[in-house]
C-alpha cells in the first residue's frame, strides 16, 4: 500500500470505519453544518451525473418524461391517505413560519411570531401526495392516460443515525409517478422500472442484485406491491438500492382523481411510483472497495484513465508531453474520459496514491526510458497488476482492457454474494448463519407475527421474496407451520 493510504482503516479491522474514512479520504462527501447532511463533493458528484445520465437516457428510451414538483407539501395533503403519512410521520421536516426579523436585543435573528402559517408545510419526504393532487388537474379521460413522469430532486427524511450515501437527511434521488387506465397496465410498469434497476445495477455499476418483492411488513407505505432490487455488501450486509411501487387506486382515491373509460364510465387511475438515490453510490462503495481505497466501474468512473509522466528536467517533461497528447487525443475520440496529470506540484509517488484512493481503473506511466524503448507502464485498480506494454496500439489495449475491468469487478461481486448465500431448515443454523454475514433462504408461515419475532431475535428482516426462484413448499424455519416458499433474510443497512 502507499504511505499516503496507511491511515485507511482495513475492512477486517472495522468496517464501518473502513467505510466512513473512505468516503472522505476519496474526496466523495463530507459532513455538512446542518446534522444529518452531507456535502458531495465534486468527485463525488461526478459519479452521480454519471448514474443520473445513464438512468435519465434509460427512463427517456422506456417513454418518461422529466417534470418538476415542489418542494414543500401542505400538511393536510399528507392525512389523506393513512397508510402513507403513519410510514413517514415521524420522519417529516416542518415549515410552520414564513418570515424571521432582528431580536431586539440585537443577538441577531428570531422567528417572527406574526409570520406563523395558517397550515403547516412539509419539506417533501416523496413526492406521491403533491404530485396526485395534480394529477387531478391533468386527468379527465382515458386519452389522457397514460401519464409517465419523473423528477429528479431532493428530499428530506429525518434521520436519527445518519451515515454518508447511505442515511442522510437530505439526499438526492429520482422518483417515477405513472398514472394508467388499468391494473395490469401499472403493475407492468412497476416490473418494468425494477428490470431497468437491475440492468443499471449490474450492467452499470458492476452490482448483482436480488429482485424480489417486499413483504407486506416491509413495503412502501401506501402500496400494495413493491419490487426492489437487494446487493450484499462485503460485510455480509443487504443494502436495498432500488424500489418500484404498485399503489393501486389508494392515491387516485385519496386525491379523488378519476377518469372516463372507454366504455364512458367513471374510474380511478392506477398508479405507480418508484425511484433510486445517492444510496446507489454507497453500494458502488460497499461492493467493490478494498483497502487501498475505491474500486470503481470503469463506466461510472468520472476519470477511466489517468497518465502520469516520470521526468528529470523541462526537456524529458516536454518529450513526454508530446508523445502523451496523441495518446489522450486517441482516447478521448473512443468515449474515454483521460486526465494527463503533468502537475510539478506534487511528487509521482502522491499521485499514484490518489488516483489509487479514488478508484481510478487504469494508470498510465511515462518516462523517458519508456518513451526511448516504445513502452508504457500500465496498472489496472482492480487487481493492482502492472505491465509493460509497447506504445504503439495502446489505445486499442486500454479500450479492452477498460472492458476486462468492468466485467471482472462483476463477477468478482457475483462470486462473493453466491458463496455467501445458503438455504436453511432449522432456526438454530439460521441464527449461525445470519450472525455469520450470509444472505439466509428460509422457509417462513407468512405472518407479520413470525417475521417480527425473528428480526427482534437475529436482527434479520425479510430483504425480498425472491422472484424467479422455485416455489417449493416446507415448513417455517421459526413456527414449524406450513410454507409456500422461501424468503431471502439478511442484516440490512
């Protein structure tokens, strides 16, 4: 490891810490003044432009458009459906004033008590409350269906226990609002946006997931289906990274919006709602990461390749400036991002440590010798092996190997999850296993009783009912009782 790196905790040791010093040693968020809140940074940031590009070409290609609703949520819209504001009442952030002004005493600035509103505003905790109220507006006939927007923005749940990506008060995120004439039409939806999830977690972020549905305990409040997406983290962890919800009527009758079918009768839209967040980029971290810092996919990386020279003087410097430059010209014309890092202000050995720490996947070094001999030194992230490689062609090597990286660090993360994945039948192995880090398939009765005991017992909730898997029959790994299949249980952040 670099000296630079040898105040990075190792994931062995303790890997919350490991996690937490990594975010801020990557230069990718920081703590903001305001508890809870974070700071992303420009690094940081350009790995979130890059799943935002990715995800907005993907919601465009499968017929959304982008919208905007506000941030502010009168409290009564919030009482109209039960279900929904008992899920997020305890996590809302209040407006209840509109103006402050000077304290008397000149200790600077107070609420002013005149200014309080005449009913209170929510700092929107999700957005299916406004967003259904104007919908009313929208929707009067089957011609107007079906309505498919998203938003990107903000949004704000407080949090008691916040953590960088992964909890935070505030954070960023997309959310999808459809609106269809029928069932199946927005239960279509729903299984559509979780498979483009899924295509985006492992095509993209190099990430196996799980896809499955949630329990009734622990789906969205308001919905009566929700489909997620679940990744192991290398502490044996389930992370939910993307949820797609199937609301039924429950906003459309909350809201009172209907429409006239095609046979002229009056009925309530069906709806759906689902999104991902900045929590992606705690996955990106939790996944692939390793004790010399951030392992990122090549095709999120904000820099796929940097080159470094190795110089003795303004002439060797200004050789190397030149043979580099075709080289970034080269590969910037195939779609790779490239950082020329020629700055004399920091030493060599600095910058081999921070573009190791900020996952960068392939480093280029040149220096004289090289240039004299035709060859270059390349070093892939991943694996941390180097090799000497002829000048000429390059381009063409680093295009290949940018590929080799992505799909290594895949299989790397799909191997890890699948060795750690095992069926049990009996509640003491499943005890054994969930203590161990392992994503445990068990048999359950299906009540909320049973999956209550076992999360205040293990500390393991039901991540999913695993679609796509063989629903064979057995007994409940807690009751004995009758089970129409197994249920995928884990630890969770």
């Amino acid at each position: 490891m670099a000296t630079e790196l040898k105040g990075l905790t190792k994931r062995s040791e303790n890997y919350s810490q490991w996690y937490n010093e990594l975010v801020v040693k990557a230069d990718l968020a920081e703590q903001a003044p305001v508890r809870g809140c974070m700071v992303i940074k420009p690094y940081g940031y350009a790995i979130w432009e890059k799943m935002h590009e990715v995800l907005d070409r993907k919601f465009k290609e499968t017929g959304h458009q982008n919208a905007y609703f506000p941030l502010l949520i009168p409290k009564s819209y919030l009482s109209r459906e039960a279900e929904h504001v008992e899920g997020f009442a305890k996590e809302c952030a209040v407006v209840t004033h509109y103006r402050l002004k000077n304290a008397e005493d000149g200790s600077g600035v107070i609420v002013d008590p005149a200014a309080k509103l005449e009913e209170e505003l929510i700092i929107r905790p999700t957005s299916e409350t406004i967003i259904w109220s104007t919908y009313k507006n929208w929707i009067k006939s089957y011609r107007d269906l079906p309505i498919l927007c998203n938003q990107w923005a903000n949004v704000m749940r407080w949090e008691m226990r916040p953590r960088l990506f992964l909890r935070t008060a505030e954070f960023l995120w997309q959310e999808g609002h459809t609106a269809h004439a029928t069932r199946e039409e927005a239960e279509a939806e729903a299984k559509k946006m979780q498979t483009v999830y899924a295509d985006f977690a492992e095509k993209w972020m190099a990430l196996p997931v799980i896809k499955g549905v949630k329990s009734e305990t622990e789906r969205f409040a308001g919905a009566l289906d929700t489909y997620t997406i679940e990744s192991m983290t290398q502490d044996g962890k389930a992370l939910q990274c993307g949820t797609s919800h199937f609301l039924g009527q429950n906003f459309a009758k909350a809201f009172d919006v209907q429409f006239v079918d095609k046979d002229n009768k009056l009925d309530y839209v069906w709806a759906t709602s689902w999104g991902v967040s900045t929590r992606l980029m705690g996955a990106l971290i939790m996944a692939h990461s390793d004790d010399n810092g951030l392992v990122l996919p090549p095709k999120l990386a904000p820099i796929q390749v940097v080159i470094v020279p190795i110089y003795k003087s303004d002439e060797d410097l200004a050789a190397i400036n030149e043979r580099v430059a075709g080289i970034v010209e080269n590969l910037q014309a195939k779609g790779i991002s490239v950082k020329y890092d020629n700055a004399e202000n920091k030493r060599p050995g600095f910058k081999f440590a921070d573009y190791e720490i900020k996952g960068v996947p392939v480093r280029i070094v040149l220096g004289m010798r090289d240039l004299q001999n035709g060859t270059l030194e390349v070093m892939r992230r991943d694996t941390l092996e180097k090799e000497t490689l002829p000048l000429e062609g390059i381009e063409d090597r680093v295009v290949n190997l940018l590929d080799e990286i992505q799909e290594n660090i895949y299989q790397k993360a799909l191997a890890y999850r699948n060795e750690r994945m095992v069926e049990v039948d009996t509640y003491d192995d499943f005890k054994t296993q969930i203590e161990n880090g392992r994503f445990v398939l068990a048999h359950w009765d299906g009540t909320a009783e049973t999956e209550a005991k076992i999360k205040e017992e293990t500390k393991a909730t039901i991540r999913c009912l695993p679609l796509g898997m063989e629903e064979v029959p057995g007994k409940c790994v807690y009751t004995g009782k009758p089970s129409a299949r197994r249920v995928l249980f884990a630890r969770s952040y």
